[in-house]
C-alpha cells in the first residue's frame, strides 16, 4: 500500500504516520516532564521558604503601634462560618467519650481556650452563667481545653474559675479541624450541626459578655425550637 | 490516560510538601557580637516582638502563665552560666485591668555569660514564649536562635 518514496518523491504514507505518531509521543513526553519538574521545583521552593522562615533574621524594626496585622483575630475571616461543624470525639475529665454527634438536634456553643490564655479565663465564668441560664431552652455548652499538659491542671484551673459544664480534652486533630490559631474561639453550631457563628477573641469590657449572650440568642433563635 | 497522568504529575510536587509553619510573633535580632577570650563576658542576645503584641516575661505572676526561656546548647570552647533576663513591664488587658500581668513587648535583650577560647564561635538554641495581643492569645512557640560570635 505504501508509495515508493524514492520513485514518485511523495511520503510514504506508513513512515507519515510513524513519524507523527512519534512526535504525538515525544510532545507527551516533554509535557508531562514539564509538569514532573514543575511540582519537583515547586517543593524545592517550598523547603527552602521553610528554611528561611526558620532561621533568625535581623530585623529593622520600625513598626508604629496599632499597625494592622492580617492574621490578627479581628483581620482573620471565620474560616467554619456557615459550614457542618467538623465532627469529633473526644475525652472528658473523668474520661468519659463524648462526641458532638451526641448533641445532634440542640444548639451547641463549643469553646476553645487554655489555661494559659488570661481572655478565655475571664470568659468562662461568663459562659457558666449563660450554661445555666439558656439550659431550659436546650442549650449545650462544651469546654474544649487545647493544653499540651496533663488533665489535671485542666481540672483545677476549670474548677477555680467555677466551671461546670463538659470540659473536653483535645485530640491531635481537632486544632486542624476547627482552624484554631489563638485563644478563646467559639463556634456556635445550630441544630442542624452547622457553624451559625465562628469568633475569635474577646471583645473589651461588658460588651465581650454581652456580645456572647447575643449570639447565644441567635443560635437559640436559629432553626425553630 | 493521558489526564490521568498529567494529574499525577501535578501532585508530585505537593506529596512532601511540609506544612506551612506557625507563624512567629517575636524575631532573632541577629548581630554578631565580638567578645574578651578566656574570661567572663557577657553575650547579648537581642528579640523584638511584633508591634501590637507582648509576651509573658521569664517571671509571670502567675504560674500558668508560659514564661519566656532561653535555651542554649553546649559549644566547643565554649562554657555558658545561666541566662539573664530583663525585668518585665506591668500590663494589663483593657477588658479585665485588675489582672496584673508581667511582659515583654517591643524589644528586649537576653544576656548570657560565657566564657570562650579564643576564635569564632555558635551557639544555637532556640526561644520558647507565647504571645497574646489586645483580645486574643498565642500558643506557645520556640523560635530558633542562631548566636555568631569570636572571642579575642
């Protein structure tokens, strides 16, 4: 079926087709080591950020007070806002399982904080009252402590600050999960087990106070009784 | 199969990518630093915190709060004594003005007596704090210390 090349001058139409089928190959070829370099590089690029990132650098400090910074709690976006709240299980201070699943059709205000963070200390006695407050109407308050210590100091200090209600200790995961980056924060998941709310920090004075009970109202509000 | 490779191409770049790290609210400043050999002398060790923060002081009033500590690790021809720490300042957080706290904010200096033989020196170790700004706190971090000296 092939024309004689040498005869007529034409391609003979068998090599055409080897030929381009070569090329087809060699294009896929370079292409995907392209990309193979592409994500080899990129990691490269990415240790060495890391590298850089871990050694002291000198700094010429010039920085003004109340400069914004983007990843400060006011500046930070509330990540879980309108989203399921990320399941979990976790253990209580008498060692007890206890999963948010368990809480599946009531409002649940979860609070993360430490022992370490003087604004979650001074929010808790506040969260207590509230606890004991809105209990009638369902509400659900769980202490989430985020401390690399042993449970007995949890214990004493949630003790100290007049706590009664669940006080869970954290899982190496549960900080991914919820995005935690400082203390206090607090997600207020409706019935339906979305994040109605997500807040960080705390705000001045009785307006923090204030603020949390409004929007334990909400989170009441929210979804019917 | 051709997508299918391409998109495994893709991620070969991601499969050891390291997570991003925290990021740090006190910085290193580092500056090297030329001291006497064969007898005491004093290394200082300068840090700055970020504008808008503090951090607890090596001696917080309170014992859960997480204090501020150097560690330095051992250097040939070098002999270290304990770190000395500079006094805190009182601060305390608008929402709650009768907790007295003790902290570092702006810059404060470490300094760390040692004795050296003759010749260039590091010491590295690493910074353990935890900071809070006006509403929120910080886990703790470590920040890694790189200290460049001679001894002359």
């Amino acid at each position: 079926m092939a024309i004689d090349l040498i005869a007529t001058g034409s391609p003979v139409e068998g090599e055409v087709y080897v030929g381009r089928k070569l090329i087809l190959i060699a294009v896929m070829v370079a292409g995907i080591s392209l990309l193979v370099w592409a994500g080899v590089h990129n990691a490269r690029e990415r240790r060495l950020e890391m590298q850089q990132a871990a050694i002291p650098k000198a700094t010429l400090s010039s920085d003004t007070a109340g400069s914004a910074d983007a990843s400060s709690p006011e500046q930070m976006t509330p990540k879980l806002q309108g989203k399921a709240a990320p399941a979990f299980t976790l253990v209580d201070l008498d060692g007890k399982k206890v999963s948010l699943a368990d809480y599946k059709g009531k409002p649940v205000f979860v609070n993360f904080w430490a022992t370490w963070c003087e604004p979650c200390k001074l929010e808790m006695p506040w969260l207590e009252d509230f606890s004991k407050k809105y209990k009638p109407q369902g509400l659900v308050v769980l202490g989430i402590s985020t401390d690399d210590g042993g449970k007995d100091l949890v214990a004493k200090t949630a003790k100290k600050l007049g706590v009664s209600y669940p006080i869970l200790l954290k899982n190496d995961k549960i900080e991914d999960a919820y995005g935690l980056e400082y203390m206090p924060q607090s997600f207020y998941v409706d019935k339906t087990g979305k994040v109605l709310i997500a807040t960080a920090g705390i705000s001045d004075g009785q307006g923090g106070k204030d603020a949390i009970e409004a929007n334990i109202q909400k989170l009441l509000a929210a979804g019917g009784q | 199969m051709v997508f299918a490779l391409l998109l495994v191409a893709g991620q070969l770049g991601q499969l050891d990518a390291p997570a991003e790290a925290p990021k740090q609210r006190v910085t290193y400043v580092a500056e090297a630093q030329t001291v006497a050999a064969a007898k005491r002398t004093v290394l200082e060790l300068r840090f700055h915190v970020d504008s808008g923060f503090h951090v607890n002081s090596h001696t917080p009033k309170s014992d859960l709060q997480i204090p501020t500590a150097l560690a330095l690790g051992a250097g040939a021809g070098v002999k270290i004594a304990t770190a000395e720490y500079p006094a805190g300042k009182e601060f305390s957080f608008s929402f709650d003005p009768n907790e007295k706290l003790d902290v570092y904010s702006d810059d404060f200096v470490v300094k760390v007596p040692v004795v050296a033989t003759a010749g260039p020196h590091e010491l590295k170790g690493e910074l353990k704090y935890q900071a809070c700004d006006h509403a929120a706190c910080y886990p703790p971090r470590t920040l890694p210390v790189d200290v460049v000296f001679t001894a002359k």
